[in-house]
C-alpha cells in the first residue's frame, strides 16, 4: 500500500514489478544475496556471516554494480529508461524499490547508496502472522492443484521447488517468530543509519491519519507537498484494517499467549479499540533511495 500512494506522488519504483508490487530487479539480487549463506526471505539471519568476508563484499559489490549498467537493468529501468540512463545509478528522479528482504541486506545497499533514505512500515505482529499463514496457504492450493495436472511430465522436467513456498509460515507460530526476527533487524538497523536517513511508520498510524502520515513520507522522499495528489493518493484507503485480527477470537487467544513478545515491540495483545492509535509494528521494511 505505501509503494503504491508513493508511486503515485512520483516516486518511480520500477517498470517490472510483482504482485506486491516490488521490483523485479532488486528482488532477484536480494535473493541472491541471501543465498550466498544458505538463506532466504523466510530464513534470513544467516546473511549478518557474509559481511565479514570483505573479499567476498568487494567481488559483491562489483558484480551487482555490473548488473545495474548491464541490460538486465531494463527490468527496472524500462527501456527508454535503460537507453537514457545507461546504468540505475545514473537515474536521477526520485527513486526507490520496496522488498521485505532489505530488512536483511540493506548493509550492501548502504555501501552502494551512502545517502539512501530507508522507510520502514511497522504492522501488528498477528496480524502480519496470519497474513503470511493465509498467504502460505494459497500457495499450498496451487502448488497441488498444478502437480496433479503435470505429474506425468515431471520426469520430463523435474519439479524445482517443493510443495511449500514456506514451511516456517503454515503455523502462527513460526510466522509469529519471523516477524519477530525481522522487527528486531529492524531495531538494529536504524541504530546504524543517521537518523534524518530513516523513518519509521505505524501501519495503523497511516490507516488513521493516511493524508498526514503521507505527508511527511512525500517530504521525506523528496516528492514534494502537492495536497491534491495527496488527498487523491488516499482517497481508497481502508482504515478497517488495522489491527485486522481484533475480530477473530482465536487470533486475540493467540495474540494474549504472545502479548511479552508483542509488547517488546510497542505493541499491546488487544487494542483499546479498531483503528486507535497505538506505538507498534508492520510487515517488514521497504527501501526507497
């Protein structure tokens, strides 16, 4: 949601992007990045290994500044864009990309861009939970549904992933326990980042007051105080879903087993009320440069 009401201030965010709206580009090598310890979105601590390897970073580093003035920079860039610029770093308007994984692999991308401004959208915990056990899920439906249609062309062509997009977040509580240990990246990372180079932003904060909140996300970002864009900007958003899991029993069960966990994050087991402010925390990090 905050990509896009960025995006449509003038915040360019890439030409090929997925579902959720992140870019493509910068997904590919965050994936790769993680990869280089054995890890992934779902299984992430083990990248901290890889920045204390400096002749690895160095080779790194270069590869992906390669990337970025190689053609496969028209993922991002687009291709009048890429045949403009020649390279993303060249790319002078307003831009950024958002992916949960810079959560883990931001220290990469400080080294590349020393005066990046990283915005960080904090969500509830279970609410963040249950979105990726539902996610999880749907992921599992269709990974059956598609086996069973091509089972017999398998041997053709073997299967290169499992059945699972993530084993971790089929249960509440191993989703419960991710969100956790990105929240606590999170903490540690604006320690490490000047302070007017980063923001931090309550899911439920923007769902309440989304034209003051985007506001100062546009000042932030360097895009300007335009208000009729802003008010257009917010004009769909649906403030019913903060703090989402308030209306299921079990879910406030679950977020009272957790309330320690919860707290240690500024946020409260049951909100006094659905849509009331509270200090607290969201979905992962999004990055913009």
């Amino acid at each position: 949601m905050v990509g896009r009401l960025l995006e449509e201030l003038g915040l360019f965010v890439g030409k090929g992007k997925d579902e959720n709206n992140e870019a493509i580009f910068f997904q590919a090598l965050n994936s790769w990045l993680l990869a280089q310890c054995g890890s992934r979105w779902d299984n992430p601590g083990q990248i901290g290994e890889l920045w204390q390897h400096e002749s690895a970073m160095g080779l790194i580093e270069d590869y992906v500044r390669f990337m970025m003035s190689s053609p496969r920079a028209i993922d991002f860039l687009g291709v009048r864009g890429y045949l403009l610029n020649r390279n993303i770093m060249n790319f002078r308007h307003p831009w950024g990309w958002k992916d949960p994984r810079n959560t883990f692999t931001l220290p990469l991308w400080l080294r590349l861009f020393p005066r990046a401004k990283v915005v960080c959208i904090e969500r509830h915990g279970v609410d963040v939970a249950q979105s990726l056990v539902t996610r999880e899920r749907q992921s599992e439906v269709r990974s059956r549904e598609k086996y069973r249609r091509y089972k017999y062309l398998t041997w053709l062509r073997p299967k290169r992933g499992g059945f699972m997009e993530s084993a971790r977040c089929a249960t509440m509580d191993g989703a419960f326990t991710l969100w956790q240990e990105y929240q606590a990246q999170v903490d540690h990372l604006v320690d490490e980042v000047s302070s007017d180079r980063v923001v931090r932003v309550r899911y439920e904060t923007l769902l309440e007051s989304p034209e003051d909140s985007l506001r100062e996300l546009a000042e932030f970002c360097g895009l300007g105080d335009d208000e009729e864009a802003i008010e257009r900007a917010c004009r769909d958003i649906d403030g019913g879903r903060a703090f989402a899991y308030a209306a299921d029993a079990e879910l406030v069960a679950f977020a009272n087993t957790k309330a320690k966990a919860l707290a240690a994050h500024g946020y409260h087991a049951t909100p006094a009320r659905i849509g009331s402010h509270q200090d607290g925390a969201e979905d992962f990090l999004e990055m913009t440069t």
